[in-house]
C-alpha cells in the first residue's frame, strides 16, 4: 500500500507510522513535555540528579513528534482524506 503525500508516493512503513500517528492530538504531546518537564523538576529537588538529565532530555523530542504529528495531519497523507470529506 503506497500513500500519496503532496505528489510523492510514501512507502508502506511511512503510511503506516502517519495513520497511527494521526490519531493522537497534538495537544497530547505538549502535556507530555511537560509533565516530563515537572518529572525532571521534581527528581532534581529530590537530588536525583542523573534521572533528572535523563528525563529532562525528553520534552524536545516529543515537542518535534508533536510537531511532525500536526503536519502530517495539514499537510500529509491524512489531508487527502479531509478533502474528500
């Protein structure tokens, strides 16, 4: 199964992460950078210093996840969709 993204043709794994990744909000990710956020927080006060980096490292990645997801449903494979609809 190939997708059709703004002309060029998607392969099988993209269209696949893309339907799965259209049905998460993109709010969801933002609450889940921070919370990892206030997660990192709280394990520096806690004086934990290692867990604290580690999990501070996540909001970045997931503010990007956040961000792919919100183009991928305007501008992706899933916008095909909404304009048939």
């Amino acid at each position: 199964m190939e997708t059709r993204v703004s002309g060029q043709r998607e392969d099988r794994v993209t269209g696949a992460i893309e339907s799965q990744t259209s049905k998460v909000p993109s709010s969801a990710f933002l609450g889940i950078a921070i919370g990892c956020m206030a997660t990192s927080l709280v394990l520096k006060i806690l004086g934990k210093d290692d867990w604290a980096l580690f999990v501070g490292q996540w909001p970045a990645p997931l503010l990007i996840m956040g961000n792919y997801n919100k183009m991928v449903k305007q501008h992706g494979s899933d916008s095909q969709s909404h304009l048939a609809a």
